[in-house]
C-alpha cells in the first residue's frame, strides 16, 4: 500500500460524498495503490450509513465504526494505528481543508527525502475578532507553561511517512493531546500556510476553550505544579520577614501594627491560593487516576473492508 488516507467522521454527513469524490480525485494522480479510511466517531448524523454506502461501491473504501463517541483526537490515532500506506496522508472530512492539498503535501515531501512530515497552518485564523484573539493567547498561554512547543495556528491536515506514523502511535496515554503528540515524535517537518475555510461557527464557548487550555496544559507539562510551589515558598519567606519585622517593632519601639481589615484581606488571600493550589494538584491527581486505570483509548464496533 502506498497511500493511507486517514479521515473521521461526526456529523459529516453533509460533507461525505464530496470529499470522497475530491479525495479519490487526488489520490489517482499520485497512485492506484491507496485507500481511504473512515472512522466513525459515534456521529448522530447518518454518516456512518453513508460511509458503509461508498465501502459496497468502492474497495478502496474502509469504514472503522466505533462503539460510542470517543473523541476526535482519540478517534485519528485509531484510524492511523489502522493505515497501512507508505505514506498517510490525515486530513478532517469537513472540507474545511481542501482535500486538493493532499497533492501539493506529496510533491513537497517527495522533493525532500529528509522531511517525514509535511503539515499545515493558517496565516490568519478564521473566525471574528475574538476567536482570532482567543485563539492566540490559546497558544501563548500553552507555549508559556509547555515545555514542548506547538506551532500557532496548527491544523490536522498533514502527510506523514510510515516510520513517522509508526512512532506516533507508539504513544498510550489516555489523557492524549494530538498536536502535542506530533511534535514529541520528531523527525524532520515542514509546515506550509495553507487556508481554512469555514462552514459553520466555532462551537467552543469561552468556558470551553479555558477548560481545553487547563486540560492540555496539565497533560503536557508540569510547570504549575512548580508554579505553585514557587509562589508558596515566595509567600512563605515574605512571613517570615514581615513577622521579624512586627516582632522587632514590638521590642524595640514597643509598638503594634493593628488593622482587623489588613487581617481579613490576608485571611482571604491565602486562603485562595491553598484552595487554588489544591484544585491545581487535584486536576494532575485527576489525570493521574485516568491514565492508572490503562482503559482503552477507543473501542471498534465493525470494520467495513475488503469484500
């Protein structure tokens, strides 16, 4: 096999057809040695039946259907484990990012036998004014505490060779983050600006995207935890200073510093940092727990393949 084509699926029904007729399209100019997995990610939707339509018309065709929703990050890493190609080439089934650059991926990675990754990126992110804005203190926030650094403005879509594919799914944590998981396999990349259309507004709220940053932030590094630990020997030998300081004044000018307001804004404010602390150990104790119980990252229901 010299061509895998990774795609999943939820609530792409409306996009199935025409990305397998472009995809197909592309993938016969470069070989006739390819195929096209599927995999469905428990959408709601029909595509799963839409699929498995394109599987009985075309043999090329393979639909990997799991057992309920998984996630889109778990549900890549189980169609790339399932991708036999010598090259293979991920790319989300929204058309969102044009199947057409499946081509301009491989002639960029042929020109460089060097080069085991060819992905892309946006110039400018799409969206209003606060998703742009929203997204890049995303990724400064995440490059700030992360000691492993992601690309601005990161897409899926993306040509890998085999031994890279191999590498990147040598990875079992359940708590898994893809972009993070891209760059800790290495190899020689190459990124290339390509754009982004867009077919429908960003679900992710506010809450959500605070909620995905804590979530990949914990899952990559563990500069919070340092974080907090600083900032508690900081306070810590502050006391201890200010408590020297009220005890020499009391001795030597025979004076003491009263304040019940001063009192209550100390009380309240440690008291937040112990709470915040606390919540900042429970999230890794959280991830922890996860990862200890070694579940599997996703569970097949039927693989549509072959005859």
């Amino acid at each position: 096999m010299q061509l895998s084509i990774v795609t999943t699926l939820y609530k792409s029904s409306l996009y199935i057809d025409e990305f397998y007729e472009r995809i197909s399209k592309e993938a016969k100019k470069i070989t006739d040695d390819y195929e096209i997995i599927f995999v469905d990610d428990g959408s709601p939707d029909d595509s799963l039946q839409k699929a498995v339509e394109l599987y009985k018309k075309d043999s090329k065709v393979k639909v990997i259907e799991l057992s309920r929703n998984f996630g889109h990050h778990k549900a890549i890493m189980t169609g790339l484990s399932h991708a036999e190609g010598d090259f293979v080439f991920l790319i989300d089934s929204d058309l969102e990012e044009e199947p057409e650059l499946l081509g301009k991926f491989w002639q960029e990675i042929q020109t460089d036998i060097n080069v085991d990754m060819v992905y892309g990126i946006q110039k400018n992110r799409k969206g209003s004014w606060f998703e742009r804005w929203s997204g890049k203190l995303f990724y400064s926030l995440f490059n700030f505490f992360s000691d492993t650094k992601i690309p601005n403005n990161f897409l899926t879509v993306r040509l890998m060779s085999k031994r890279y594919t191999k590498n990147l799914i040598r990875f079992q944590e359940k708590e898994l983050v893809f972009s993070i998981l891209t760059v800790l396999t290495g190899f020689e990349s190459k990124r290339i600006i390509v754009k982004k259309h867009s077919h429908s507004p960003t679900t992710y709220s506010l809450v959500d995207k605070i909620k995905l940053l804590v979530r990949i932030i914990t899952s990559a590094s563990s500069k919070p935890l340092w974080l907090a630990f600083n900032t508690g020997l900081f306070i810590t030998l502050t006391s201890i200073v200010y408590i020297i300081y009220l005890i020499i004044n009391k001795v030597v000018n025979h004076k003491v510093i009263d304040g019940w307001t001063s009192v209550m804004v100390s009380i309240s404010f440690f008291g937040g940092m112990i709470i915040l602390f606390l919540g900042i150990i429970g999230i890794y104790l959280a991830h922890i727990f996860i990862e200890v119980k070694n579940r599997p990252l996703t569970i097949i229901k039927h693989i549509y393949e072959g005859d």
